[in-house]
C-alpha cells in the first residue's frame, strides 16, 4: 500500500483542499460509512450503498467495496467549493449533515472512530467517493464540500 503522502499528492496534483486526513480500517460485508460526528447511529443502518454507489442519508454516507472483507485505504479532503475529479472508478454523490464539524470512517462492527476530517462549516455538505486498487488493496478518495446554498448553523451566545 502506498505511504498516506504519496497517496495524497497523487490525488490532488493542481489543488489542495481545505484540509484532509488519512485512515486506514477493515471492512467487512463489502461497505463502510462516512459519518458525521454527532451524527444519529440509525443513520448508517440507512445509508446503505446501492449497488457499487455511495448513498446518503442524515449524518451518514455507505460507501460499497469490491471485497466483501478488506482492509482499505482512504483519504477525506474538505474543499472550499466543488473539487475536481478524483483517479479510479467514480461511486457517485450524495449529501450529509453535519452538526459538529467532523466525519470519520466507521465499520459495520462499530469501529470507533478513526482520525476525524474538520470541517470549516457545520450544515449540508455534498460527497463525492471515487475507488482505486493498487497492489491488492483499495482506496477511497472522499471529496466533501459545503452545499451550494448552505449557510453555517448559527451559534447560539450564552
């Protein structure tokens, strides 16, 4: 597998996005979700991929893989405005809600949460999820940008 930098610059070799983060889990039952922290749990159980394409609802992205049992790479990047295409088999689109400025990665067993992606904004954000293999493994490229129209949620003052 490549190392998180080599598989970074690869990706984003003309723009970089806001910020970005690198996980690495073990999925199992050939899917894993993107999920936003604060996020309602019976969200993921919703949120399952549809065939080989992601598919969103609330606080959680399913995102399929080509083994039903794998170890997988990925890489979550947060872009001021709609990012440019990413390498590998494009998986679709889809939106989630995000509360609390964070998505994480999680597994069908629960996992707890890896290294979490912040977010500039809380709100609606579109994801886009393209899939490569290299040596036997698969990565995820995961594009996350705030939702043409979505405004920050105001912060209450005490």
């Amino acid at each position: 597998m490549e190392s998180p930098c080599t598989f970074g610059e690869d990706l984003f070799p003309d723009r970089q996005p806001w910020n970005v983060t690198f996980d690495e889990l073990t999925v199992s039952y050939s899917q894993f979700w993107v999920l936003a922290e604060g996020g309602a749990r019976c969200d993921v159980e919703s949120a399952t991929p549809r065939g080989d394409s992601v598919y969103g609802h609330g606080a959680a992205v399913g995102v399929p893989t080509q083994a039903s049992r794998a170890n997988i790479s990925a890489v979550l990047s947060v872009w001021d405005d709609a990012p440019p295409d990413g390498i590998g088999v494009y998986l679709g689109k889809c939106r989630i809600e995000v509360a609390e400025r964070e998505l994480t990665l999680v597994n069908v067993e629960g996992r707890e949460p890896g290294p979490a992606l912040v977010l500039p904004d809380s709100g609606s954000h579109e994801v886009k999820v393209w899939r490569r293999s290299a040596d036997g493994s698969e990565q995820y490229d995961i594009r996350v940008w705030p939702s043409a129209g979505s405004a920050p949620e105001p912060v209450a003052s005490s």
